[in-house]
C-alpha cells in the first residue's frame, strides 16, 4: 500500500507557491509600472471604453473571481461566435484557421488590441490577480463561467489548482492547440504538478513569448 506525502508537505508546497507568486508579480508590477501607463493610455485614446477589462472567471474549486487584461476589443461585441467554435471543438470538430484555433477576423478587436494579443501584453494586469491570491504563476487558463459549464466533468481536476498566469498550455501551442487538448493539458499538469516543473513552465514561457508562438 502506497502511503500519501507527510503531514505538512503540501501546506510547505502551497507557501512555497504563495510566497514565489507575491515576490514575482509584485516586483514585476513595480518594473512593469510605466509600461502597463503607456499601454493603458494608448487604449484610451484610440478607441471608446475603458483600458481595463473586468470580467468574472472561475478559478479554484469552481469559485468565481474578478479577472483583469487590458481591453483588446470594441465595447459591447457579441461572442456568439467564440461560443459556437468552443462548442464545435467540444464535439471534436476541426475548427482550426491558418493554423490557429482563435477566430479568425475577429471584427471585435480593435488595431492595438490584435499587437497586445500577438505579444500578450494584455495579460500583465493579471499580476493583480496573482497578487491577490484569485490566480498562481503556473496554472491552467482562467475559463469562463459558460465554458465551465460545458466542459466535460471527466477535466473536473482542473478546477483542484488556482488557474495560472501561464501553464502547459502556454507553452504547448496556445491557440494553435483545441480546447479538447487544451482540457486534457490541464489535467495532465495537475496530476503531474511540482514547484520543479513549475517553474519549467515559466523558464519555457519566456521563449514562447518573445517569438509569439502560437499567439493570434
């Protein structure tokens, strides 16, 4: 018979993340202050609505939590459409677009919200919600509350972690890759997660950043 890990190895793990997951989005916020000014103000100017997104997601154990990016669309777009792929994805359907899984044309996003995707400078206000502890370093993507509803209960592990600022799937195609693989990431990364691998993911998200790979 196999025996679970000693008492206070998981709490000493959990610190652990807490206390990496503080010290680097708060020192990247502090860096990252004039450039996150700019960006904000250019959005401001070059079309109506506010520069920060708000928006509910789920997060841990299904909890719903306030979840922030820089504002890369038109004010009050219609994702009927984003709905519509997600569901055909889910019954396996290729809905793949010049080799990414994005949609492609997207009429809601505005010029500087398609080069904040590509460089994926729109997630930086997300160091806020790694700060407050609603979302980790390394975790699966932050989904919405009618995406969370429609995935299948065999990827319910997913929802056992903080959702991430990066993870696998990051690092393993982004929006080349279709949410039945993306799921399926996720699950493999939380039964295989250790701080060890966690901080590959960061190491490999660096990379991936600057060349763009699989951003849209």
């Amino acid at each position: 018979m196999t025996q679970g890990p000693a008492p206070g190895v998981a709490s000493l793990g959990q610190v652990a993340r807490r206390g990496a997951d503080i010290l680097i989005a708060g020192s990247a916020l502090l860096l990252l202050a004039p450039v996150m000014m700019i960006i904000g103000a250019a959005i401001r100017l070059t079309s109506p609505g506010p520069a920060l997104f708000e928006q509910l997601r789920v997060g841990l154990d299904r909890e719903p939590f306030c979840f922030y990016k820089f504002r890369t669309m038109r004010v009050g777009g219609d994702d009927s459409a984003l709905r519509e792929m997600i569901s055909r994805e889910l019954r396996g359907e290729d809905t793949s677009s010049r080799g990414s899984r994005k949609l492609d044309g997207d009429v809601r996003v505005t010029k500087i919200g398609s080069f904040l995707r590509r460089s994926s400078l729109d997630e930086l206000p997300q160091l806020f919600n790694v700060l407050r502890g609603d979302m980790t370093l390394v975790g699966p993507r932050p989904c919405l509350g009618w995406e969370a509803q429609v995935f299948p209960s065999e990827f319910d592990e997913r929802f056992s972690v903080r959702p991430g600022l990066t993870g696998l799937w990051q690092v393993s195609g982004r929006s080349t890759v279709g949410t039945l693989d993306m799921l399926r990431l996720d699950v493999l990364y939380v039964r295989r997660r250790t701080l060890l691998g966690d901080v590959a993911i960061l190491m490999r998200t660096i990379p991936v950043l600057l060349r763009g790979d699989g951003a849209r």
